[in-house]
C-alpha cells in the first residue's frame, strides 16, 4: 500500500487547486489524484453545484410554479450517499495500490460514519489541514458567486441555489443574498461538525492557513514540498 495524504479544509479552502498542481506534476504512475467532489458528480458534468441544479429542475414545484418548496435535501442526501460510496471503493483502492494517493474531499465527508472511520483506520492517511475563519468562507463564496455570473448558468432561476440556507435564500422569484450577519451565522453552523474533525485527525505540523497559502509564495511552496516527502515523491 502506497502513502495516502487527505486534505481537509472547508468550501473555499484551495484543495483543487492543490489538486490540480500535483495532477499536472505527476503522472497516474507516480501519483493519484482525486478530487471527490468531481468523482461523485460525473454524470452531472464533474461539477458538484450541478447537481444541485439538476435535483432542482427535477422538483414538481420548479416545473408547476418556479419554486415553492424546493431546498437542498435531496440533493445533500445525493451527495452523502456517493459519498460514502466513494469511501468504501478509496479504502479498496488505496489498500491495494503501492502507488500513493492526493485525495481531496468535500468538506462533509469526514462526518459520514461509518464509512470515514473504515476509511481511516484501515488506510491511515496523513490528514493536512487548509484552515478558513467563517469570514474568510463567507467572502469566498461570494467571488465564486461572482464569477459564476460569466457563466450560462446564471441566467437559470436556479442559480446559486447550492448556498440556500447558507448565504443565499429564495425571494421574489430568484435567489438573492442574505445580509451578511445571517450568512455567518448559518456558516459557522455548518463549519462546526466538520472543522471539529479536521482538527482531530490532523495535526499542527500539517496544519496551514489557507489565506496565507494563496497569498505567500514560499508558504506554497514549504507546503507543497510537505505533501511531496510525506507521500514519499520525488523532490
């Protein structure tokens, strides 16, 4: 069994951007990389908000009245079952492969027993930690919203309905923001569970801020070098 690395770290947190880096670095002979959220929604286009937008077109009440009823249940409930699917086939793949592995996960799975703890304790992975203060996620979200509008997806009547009930809500036909002060608030309930088990399978070694990460080239560096010696690359 090859060395396994995870990085936690909440919405915003830089993870595919890691990803991405060491996908370009390396080929799959060297080093696998997956990104969870990508894995679990390749039918719907390898984006995880498409998904939301297609549980949404898929409610009777979208199709009757724009939106009455709608929220994200069936499409959480969607995601934690892949999820946890796709737990149960890393622990498989890991177990049996001598070459290592990048994964980076959403930012729930983590919580989804007991499939995180079948994956952990059995594959043992070196958990890094990308840590965002509730303000810093708030503000992310908001630029993701931002240069979503380029996209064609921002003329649907369901355009940022993967954040309702985080910083966005339902009104007058469309999804608007909600002021700030609910949003943090809703934030900081859905960072709670999650970033509580970051902190206990990571450590303070392998614990970076994420601002400080995209904003300070040689902490990028100190921690991609990091990544590359524990998962035993060359350097």
């Amino acid at each position: 069994m090859g060395r396994v690395i995870i990085l936690f770290g909440f919405c915003t947190a830089g993870k595919s951007t890691i990803i991405r880096y060491f996908k370009n670095k390396y080929d799959d002979n060297c080093l696998r990389t997956i990104d969870t959220d990508a894995e679990i929604s390749k039918e719907y286009g390898n984006h995880i908000y498409n998904i939301y937008t297609s549980f949404y077109k898929d409610m009777p009440s979208y199709k009757k009245d724009g939106r009455s009823e709608y929220n994200n249940k069936d499409a959480n409930e969607y995601i934690e079952k892949k999820e946890r699917e796709i737990l149960v086939k890393l622990t498989d793949e890991c177990f049996e492969s001598d070459i290592p592995y990048l994964i980076a996960p959403g930012p729930f799975l983590v919580t989804r027993k007991p499939q995180w703890e079948y994956f952990y304790y059995n594959i043992k992975p070196i958990c890094y930690y990308l840590e965002l203060t509730p303000e810093k996620v708030y503000k992310g979200l908001k630029i993701r919203i931002e240069k979503l509008k380029c996209n064609k997806i921002s003329k649907s009547i369901s355009f940022c309905c993967w954040d309702d009930e985080s910083i966005t809500k339902y009104e007058s036909g469309k999804y608007i923001m909600l002021p700030e002060e609910i949003a943090l608030q809703n934030i900081k309930k859905h960072m709670k569970k999650p970033t509580g088990k970051y902190k206990e399978f990571s450590d303070s070694k392998r614990t970076f801020s994420a601002i400080e990460i995209k904003n300070d080239y040689d902490l990028e560096n100190k921690l991609y070098k990091s990544i590359e010696k524990d998962l035993l690359l060359k350097l």
